[in-house]
C-alpha cells in the first residue's frame, strides 16, 4: 500500500527581503548612510588589530553605526537590537 501525497504546497526554505523597502524613503538612516563616510573607521582602528592573533574582530564600521543610533535615538541595548532588523 503506497503512502497517498499530499496536496499541501511547500512554504519557501528562504525568504526573499528588498532592504530598500525595508527603511523607509525619506528615513534620517538613509540621509545619515549619504553624509557620511564610515568606512574611515577602519583607518582609524587599524593599529589597534593583528592579522596574525586571536579571533577576528566584530566589524568596527558596524560598531560605530549601532552606537550612532543608540545615541541618536535614546535606546537602550536591548532596544537597539530589537530595531536593528530595519
């Protein structure tokens, strides 16, 4: 006796996300990622890291964006990362 299949469709394994409709068109995020230039960080913390030891680093762009956006909204860690989806 065969196992009858099932008519039921398969959600999707992967979800697709557009991030440019994920913040919104006029957002400050948008106006603040055009002004300015966060890629000098790395310059900046360039001596303060070896190739050669330890772990890797977490990313310091990264760092100086989230703590940006704690101080600019007011959030606590804890809210900060609840938005950082968007």
């Amino acid at each position: 006796m065969k196992a009858s299949k099932s008519s039921t469709i398969q959600p999707q394994l992967f979800q697709f996300i557009d991030m440019d409709e994920l913040v919104p068109k006029k957002h400050i995020l948008r106006q603040l990622n055009e002004a300015i230039d966060f890629s000098m960080v790395y310059d900046w913390v360039a001596p303060l890291y070896t190739e050669s030891t330890g772990r890797p680093a977490a990313d310091p762009e990264r760092i100086v964006r989230l703590t940006l956006l704690s101080y600019l909204f007011n959030h606590s860690e804890r809210e900060l990362y609840q938005l950082l989806p968007m």
